[in-house]
C-alpha cells in the first residue's frame, strides 16, 4: 500500500538499524506499523520572551531555531522536530503515530518489599523483576514517565492472562519483540512462571489467613489480598497459597478476577504453573498437575523448570483510551507487567515523550513532532533515526469527509509547523 500510493517517502520496507559501524535507534517498515525518523531541523522552546503559551496566539519567539545530527532539550523542555518522511494517507486509511506504553492499573513488582504495584504508583527508586539470560532477576528502575492519554487494545493470553496496552508495546515472541498491534490469535507470548522474589515481614498464622480468604472469596465479600500477603517471606507465602487453593485440584479458587490474579502472581513467585477461566462475573484459577506438590507442606514444591513458558493469545481487542505509563529499566529493558514479559521504547526508557498525533485520511505532509524532556536532565534527540512508531487502520470503505475536503490548514506542511488557529 505505501508504494501503491506513495504514502511515505522516502520510505524504508526493512527495519534500518545500523550505518555501517554505527548502531542507530531503528527506522523503516514494522509489520503493520513504522518507525519515523526525525529531520535535523529543531526549534527548542524558551520562556525568556513569553509568559504564557497561547495555542490561538502563538508567539514564534518562545523558540530558538537549531539545525543539526543531534537536538539538546533542556530539562522539563521541549522541542519541536519533523519526520524525515513526507506522509500521503488514503482515503480509507487513519495512522496514529504513538509511543510505548501501558495502563496505569497494570501491576509490577517491586522485588526489594515484595509489594504488587501498580505502575502508575511507582512513586520513588525501586527494583522490579526482569528477564535476562538464565531466568528472572532484579533490575533497577531508572524512572516512570508518565505519557498522558492514548489509544489502548486489551490483550488476553489462552491461560489467562491479560494486558492493556498502546498497538506498538512490545512483548517477547519466540522470534523477538513484536509490537501488540502485529499479534494475532494463536501467536505465542513470553509469561512468567518463576518469579522468586519475596519479602522479609513475617504473615501471622498464614495457612489460617489463607483459609479465610478462600471463605470470604466464596461469599463473594472480597475482591483483594491484604497487602502484608505481597510482603510476605516465601514460606510463608507458599502456605498461604496453598490454603487459599484448598485441597482440591480440580475446583482450584474461584473468586472476583481481582484476587484470582493476585493469587496467581504470587502462585508465580513460588513457580507454580497455572491457568485462569473466566466464570460468570469472576475467574476461576486452577494449578497445573507439576504445581500440586505446594498442598502438601507449602513450602518443598520444586521450582518450575524454566522462567517462561510459551502462552498463546486468545484475543485482541480495542479498548478505548487510557493514561498510560512506562518505567525506565536500563540494561536489561524489560519488565515483568500482569506476568507478561514487555519491553520499553527506546526514547520512552529515557524520559522523553512523544505526542500522540493521528494523521487523517488524505493528509499529506511532513509530520510535526513534540518531545517533552520530563528528566530533570538534559536529552539527546538524534535526527535521521527512528524516533516513534505509526501505526495504520484500514476501512472497509472511504471516509465520507476526508481532511483535504475539509480543507485542513495543516494540508501539505512543509518543515517544522507551529500551531494555526
């Protein structure tokens, strides 16, 4: 379709990521999406001749013009840039260019207490679990940027598992990362297994705590696991979990879907195995045959025999739009989210955001772009390498009002455009 009709140019049918010696943040052709580059013209804002920033009375004097290989956006800045790429979009065709990210409700553990976090509440310096050679492991987390509202499609795995995030996050595939927006149902994914991290702070009577959970979850009068559970040593979480499972394999837990799958997290601290199915208003969490040996004594279970297994994708589907968040992992640049192994963008792992911008049927032009700096330290924006990712939704037919009907006063932009009322 892009040659078809001259969408992108130049454009790229491959993944650039290398200049000869030269490693480069990649550029060019995703499956279903593309990774732009951005020119070397910049303008960088400045607040020594304005006060305020009036989107109808736009002041070009809030901006120092820079041309070069490599833009410096001062601390809590921003700059603007544009694409490398001229875009000619379809008539039938709409393309959001997004960042990496995911829903602020999705859960992260924080290795050094235990607690199950939610990402959005990753407030302060921390450790969370990765995946690196030879299984899980801490790793630093360097920071949490925030990227406001975005498009979001909700993921679910045939065991259960489930994750909401933009098209273009990335999670592990047997062949590499593969963005959302290119899995397909049956496609396999990269979940956790073993997770062995653990608090320090001992549960009082935890096979009695279990006990009383699996009753109230019954009776249907609870939907979370006390927090001290999360900082729990491995004994006693095993006992616990033991209790809370019961003594019947085949009936497992059945409970609201909020504790079942916190009660799966922790079954994956232990190396348990196992599956969730949706049940009426809740779930129902069964272990697996080789995780049985956890109900006899609650703690001499053997560790599953990998990190990761190999889970399938059951469904894909759009779930409107949500604030959504990425945590900066350095080195490793994964993270363990909702016992899904994902990966983080090059650019969001620093800090700097880029602005959701959709690019309507029949727009053409060159694509302005924002980068917020939310460090407290200046950042590099490389031109002539990939800077984020388009992705693009075919209809079944035109648009009855394209934007070159309308004549949109974006139409045809040329270089670095400031806002127009």
């Amino acid at each position: 379709m892009a040659q078809d009709h001259g969408m992108i140019e130049p454009f790229e049918p491959g993944q650039v990521k290398s200049r000869g010696d030269e490693r480069l943040v990649s550029f060019g052709t995703s499956s279903y999406g593309y990774d732009i580059r951005c020119s070397n013209e910049f303008k960088i804002f400045t607040n020594i001749n304005s006060v305020i920033v009036d989107p109808k009375n736009f002041d070009a004097n809030s901006f120092v013009d820079f041309h070069g290989d490599v833009c410096i956006i001062p601390p809590n800045s921003f700059a603007l840039a544009r694409t490398v790429e001229y875009f000619r979009i379809p008539r039938n065709v709409l393309t959001i260019c997004l960042g990496k990210c995911v829903t602020g409700d999705t859960r992260v553990l924080d290795v050094d207490t235990g607690e199950y976090l939610r990402i959005r509440d990753w407030d302060r310096a921390r450790r969370t679990a990765a995946l690196a050679a030879g299984g899980m492991r801490q790793a630093r987390v360097a920071a949490l940027a925030s990227h406001g509202v975005k498009p979001v499609w909700r993921l679910v795995t045939e065991s259960g598992l489930s994750l909401t995030a933009t098209a273009n996050h990335p999670l592990l595939t047997p062949t590499g990362w593969v963005p959302l927006s290119d899995l397909a149902v049956g496609d396999r994914l990269a979940a956790a297994v073993s997770a062995p991290f653990f608090g320090t702070k001992p549960l009082i009577a935890p096979e009695r705590l279990g006990r009383l959970v699996r009753a109230q979850a019954r009776a249907g009068t609870l939907d979370v696991l006390p927090d001290a559970v999360f900082r729990a040593p491995r004994a006693d979480i095993a006992r616990f979990v033991a209790a809370v499972m019961g003594d019947c394999a085949s009936e497992g837990l059945c409970a609201a879907r909020s504790l079942v799958d916190e009660v799966r997290h922790l079954a994956t601290r232990l190396g348990m195995s196992c599956r969730t199915v949706e049940e009426g208003l809740g779930a129902r969490l069964l272990a697996r045959d080789s995780a049985l040996a956890y109900r006899g004594n609650g703690t001499d279970g053997a560790y599953a025999c990998g990190a990761t297994e190999w889970d399938r994708v059951a469904s894909l589907q759009a779930a409107g739009q949500e604030p959504v968040y990425d945590i900066e992992v350095p080195g490793l640049h994964n993270f363990l989210a909702n016992g899904l192994i994902v990966h983080n963008s090059t650019y969001a792992r620093c800090g700097i955001i880029v602005n959701v911008t959709p690019f309507e049927p029949e727009w053409e032009g060159h694509v302005t772009l924002e980068f917020s700096n939310t460090s407290p330290l200046p950042a590099k924006i490389y031109a002539n390498e990939g800077v984020a990712q388009v992705i693009f939704f075919e209809a079944d037919e035109p648009c009855e009002t394209s934007y070159k009907d309308r004549g949109g006063k974006y139409q045809g932009q040329k270089g670095v455009t400031l806002p127009k009322t």
